[in-house]
C-alpha cells in the first residue's frame, strides 16, 4: 500500500505540471513550491523553537486560525510555521500574522518529508481538520514529534475503517491526539482501537463568532441595501445561480441580490454578468459611490471577505446544495441570518442540526425558494425566530478552542 501511496502522489503532481500549462491554480501552485528548501533554510534558524501548523486551504485555515492566533499568546516562547497545500489559501493569507512564516508544503515524497522535518524541526505539528500526509506522519512519528490533528470529523465510510484500510489505521495510530467534533468521531475511532482521542468540537464556531464580534464594514455595500430587502447568495455554482436567476426575475422590484460565486476567475464573473444581464449588475471592484446606488445585482469578484458580507443580508443562500455538498453556512448564521441551501447537507452537522431547530431550509426547485425567501420577508415573527435559533446555536458551540488549549497544556506538560 505504501508504493501505490507514493505513486499516487508522483502521479499527482505529474498532473499538475501538465495542467499548469493551462490553468492558472496549477501555476501557482508549482510556482510556490520552487526552490522551497533553500528558501526555507535561509529564513529557519536551529535556535528557534517551531511549531508547525498546516491546513489544506482556505476554510481549513479559517477553521484553525483560533487556535493558532490562541496557541500563540499561551505558549509565546514557540515560532509558528504555517504551511498551505492550496494556492486558494496560501495565495489569500500568505501575509497573515498570527504566523512567524508562511509556505506552500512540498508535495507528500518521502525525500521532501524527511527535508522538511530535518530543516524546521517543529517541536509539534498541528494538522487542521482532514489534512492526513502519510510521508509526513511517517517521519515526524520517528523523531518522536508529537502530532495533534484539530476539529477532526470521522464517518464510518471513510476508507479508514473500510475491510481495506489496515494500512491507513496504521497510520492513524501515529497520530499523538485527536480533538474531534462530534460523538460519531469518537466512536468510530475507537472502533479501531484508537482512544487517544477528545471531544472539542468545532473550532469553525469560535472563528465566525470572532468574525460577528469584530466585523469589518464595507461602506458602498452599505450603500448598496440602503432601503431594500437584501439576499445573499455565497459561494454559489451554477445550479444554485440557475434558481437565483428566476428568483430575482420574480422579486427584480422588492429585493436587491448579492451574488458571492465560489470561484471568481473572469470566465466565472463573466458567464454571472451575462445571466443576469435583464437586470442592473455592477461588479463589486468596479462600484463606487453612484453606480452601486442604481445596481439591482452586486456580483463580487474577490475572495477573503465574505464572512463579512453577510452582516448585510436579510437572507443567506449557501450555494453547493446541488453539487458536492453546502459550503459554510456558519458565516451566516452567527450574524443571525435565516439560512437557505440545497439538499445535498447530509454530512454537515451543523446543517442537519440548524433544519432540525428551523433556523436553516433546505429547498429543492424554484418554487422552494421562492415560498420560503417571500415567508422569511414578510412574516417578521417567523423572521425573527429563525434568526435567533441562529444565533444561539452558534453560541452554544463556541468553545472548542478553550478545550484544545486546556489539553495541550496538559500533553505538552507531560
């Protein structure tokens, strides 16, 4: 298994250098990587003492940042090390700085891993989430590096706990403590033996609630809703903006649109101007103070600030419900905005549990859509009940940052 592993990681960067000669993300995300080792041994000193923290990408950072920004001011004496697999996270936060240093992680080789350790020699590491780079594990389990893996989420399906998965368990056990989100975490990990392991839950609420507390503002957004109801439609794909299209052809008169697509490179921002051409579309870069007074649709072209956009919405559409599965629906929530997706949420708790309370709807056509958005804007008691069913939940969840920091006093103390 360990050959087929090392293959499928040769293989996969083949496929990136054959596809960075047309695509853009598959350039950067070589580019990143060149030269890393001289570039990281020019800037690690051996009298610092790193840790290292790594996440596959944007959300992945965003759902650990509390506990590094946490980590940070209780244990000052380390550097931090934060290490991104995805140019959609190195290339937004590559200027963070609740961290000392800031790189790509070199693609998963057995030679790359031995080099990285030899060169940062973290006195821990932190992987956020779902990040499981076996190379990785394999060395820093040999030099007695202790490895926490935060906001882990288990399900019985993953091929961890599959007839065929011996040899990823075995890697699993190399792994010094778990925090995991929920009970089902913890159950199927000690299913396989795995008991070194503690609920914290999710980290991701500790982070919009920050988000909620401390929201940066956007004048010309502002300006943008003055005197209309205002829908939000974030981190949507085409079948989402398929709905929303017919949405906003029945309401062009009562509700302004916010359109947040998941991907916002030209072709994207394109095809969205020209489907909602009936309309007055203004891309977010190219508004001012007069034209984002007279557009109907606001189209935004940027990454990195949409949890903050939300503060300015009545109601949140959360796009992906008709792919892969929803995007965050958390950013919404904590501003206590009624939350709308399509029904593809199944493996997302917080989504599952939000339907339940009825703070969040799922739809599945047009006419859903349309029911629910005009029931959420014009029944205000309903309105305001969904939107404190919001709230409280993403209060009654915070926490998970506190519960990690506590127990790695604890094992860093040992």
């Amino acid at each position: 298994m360990s050959l087929l592993y090392n293959i499928s990681i040769y293989s996969y960067h083949l496929l990136i250098s054959v596809s960075s000669l047309f695509n853009e993300k598959a350039r950067l995300w070589l580019k990143g990587r060149k030269n890393i080792f001289f570039r990281l041994s020019d800037i690690i000193s051996t009298k610092d003492k790193f840790v290292w923290f790594h996440a596959a990408s944007l959300g992945e950072f965003e759902q650990g940042r509390p506990v590094i920004e946490a980590f940070r001011k209780k244990f000052p004496q380390y550097k931090i090390l934060l290490t991104f697999f995805s140019p959609s996270g190195y290339e937004i936060r590559k200027d963070y700085k609740g961290a000392d240093f800031i790189f790509y992680l070199p693609i998963d080789t057995k030679i790359n891993a031995r080099k990285f350790i030899q060169i940062v020699n973290p006195r821990l590491a932190f992987f956020i989430k779902y990040e499981f780079w076996f190379n990785y594990l394999n060395v820093l389990y040999e030099k007695n590096v202790p490895v926490f893996i935060i906001s882990a989420i288990f399900r019985k399906e993953q091929h961890f706990f599959k007839w065929y998965g011996g040899w990823f368990r075995k890697m699993l056990k190399k792994i010094t403590f778990f925090f995991v989100q929920n009970r089902n975490s913890l159950e199927v990990l000690d299913s396989i033996g795995i008991k070194n392991a503690k609920i914290s839950g999710d980290t991701r609420f500790d982070r919009v609630f920050a988000i909620s507390q401390k929201t940066q503002k956007y004048p010309l957004i502002a300006k943008f809703t003055e005197g209309k109801k205002i829908f939000l439609a974030g981190s949507t794909w085409q079948p989402d903006e398929e709905l929303i299209e017919q949405l906003a052809e029945k309401n062009k008169n009562d509700i302004k649109f916010i359109i947040a697509p998941h991907e916002v490179h030209e072709e994207r921002i394109r095809s969205l101007i020209s489907r909602f051409g009936k309309h007055k579309v203004l891309r977010y870069s190219e508004s001012d103070e007069i034209n984002i007074s007279h557009a109907d649709i606001l189209i935004i072209d940027g990454i990195g600030f949409l949890s903050s956009l939300y503060q300015y919405c009545d109601v949140a559409y959360i796009g992906g419900g008709f792919g892969k599965g929803i995007h965050n629906i958390l950013e919404a929530a904590t501003f206590g905005k009624p939350v709308i997706f399509g029904p593809n949420y199944f493996k997302f708790q917080e989504a599952v549990e939000l339907i339940s309370q009825g703070g969040a709807i799922c739809v599945n056509n047009i006419g859903e859509l349309i029911e629910n958005t005009d029931k959420l804007l014009k029944k205000a008691d309903y309105y305001r009940t969904c939107s404190e069913i919001c709230k409280n939940y993403i209060i009654s969840k915070c926490g998970a940052t506190h519960i990690i920091l506590d127990n790695l006093q604890k094992i860093i103390n040992t």
